[in-house]
C-alpha cells in the first residue's frame, strides 16, 4: 500500500526539503489517494507563491520604468456617472509585455492547479481529515482561514483510513 506520495512506508521524523518535495509534487500531478506530509505541501506551495511573486515583481518594475511613457493616465465621466472617475491602462509595447506576462502568469497557475488540489487533498488526508474538507474553501471570507489551519495540522497516523491509501493509478 502506498501510504505517502512516492514512497511505500510512512516516514515517521523525515523531514523533507524544497528538492524532494518539489520532485514529488510534480510527479504525483493528479494523485489524490495516500497522504502527503506537511513538507510535501508548504515547500511546493512557498514555491509557487515565490515565483509569482517575482514574476509580478519583475513586472511592475519592468512597466514602471522601460514603458513609462506607455502609461495613460485619464481622470473623466465616464458613463454620464458624475464625481471623479480615475483611468489607468497601458498602450503600445507596453500592454503587450503586460499581457504577456499575464499569459505567463495563468500558464503557470493552469499547470499547477491539479498537483496543488492533489498535495492538498493527500495532506487533509495526512492529518486525518477527509479531502473533501478542502470545500470549506469556498465559503465566503472565513473558508480559505479555516482550510489553511486545517493544512498547519500536524499528522495523525493514527487516524489514516485505509481508503485514503490506495493509490488508484
């Protein structure tokens, strides 16, 4: 029975680092059964919020200064609605490299939502929670609170279900 995500034991006090655990989010891409350590989730998902990060960075540094003068700046009516009504957009070369990376930015988040839902899911399972807790997400305000904390939990071995550990692939 495959207990954790590419290996066969469950690994009681293994700590794993940014290298393996990467290795294992992508090659486990759509699986859902067995468990994932707390590892397994956070140093993919640091990952992830990190590139990001530095392509939204590189980005608005990149517009701020290179295509400065593609920036269109409008204070108007817009709509027959009175009051002050600012308008920001980019022309030129400018809104195409912003488009560019906005297409870069959803590339990346398309190849990575189904192993981030599978980690998610084997990691609620880890802690000895059904997957299906993942949907508390989707409450407004409060949900993504309440999963996270529900992600921070420690493992419970203990409370693994044999269902959850039947790889299906």
């Amino acid at each position: 029975m495959q207990l954790y995500a590419g290996e066969t034991t469950w690994p009681v006090g293994n700590v794993y680092g940014p290298d393996a655990t990467l290795s294992s989010f992508f090659e486990n891409y759509i699986q859902f059964r067995g468990y994932s350590t707390r590892s397994e989730f956070w140093w993919p998902f640091l990952f992830l919020v990190l590139v990001h990060t530095a392509i939204g960075m590189t980005a608005i540094i990149t517009i701020s200064t290179l295509f400065a003068e593609d920036i269109v700046t409008d204070a108007r009516d817009l709509f027959g609605v009175t009051g002050f009504s600012p308008s920001v957009w980019l022309e030129g070369f400018g809104a195409i490299f912003a488009a560019a990376i906005l297409g870069l930015h959803l590339l990346i988040l398309a190849l990575t939502i189904p192993p981030l839902l599978a980690v998610t899911w084997r990691r609620l399972h880890d802690s000895g929670l059904p997957g299906s807790m993942f949907f508390l997400g989707f409450i407004p305000v409060i949900g993504w609170f309440v999963v996270l904390l529900l992600l921070v939990r420690p493992s419970a071995p203990e409370k693994h279900h044999p269902e959850f550990g039947v790889a299906w692939y």
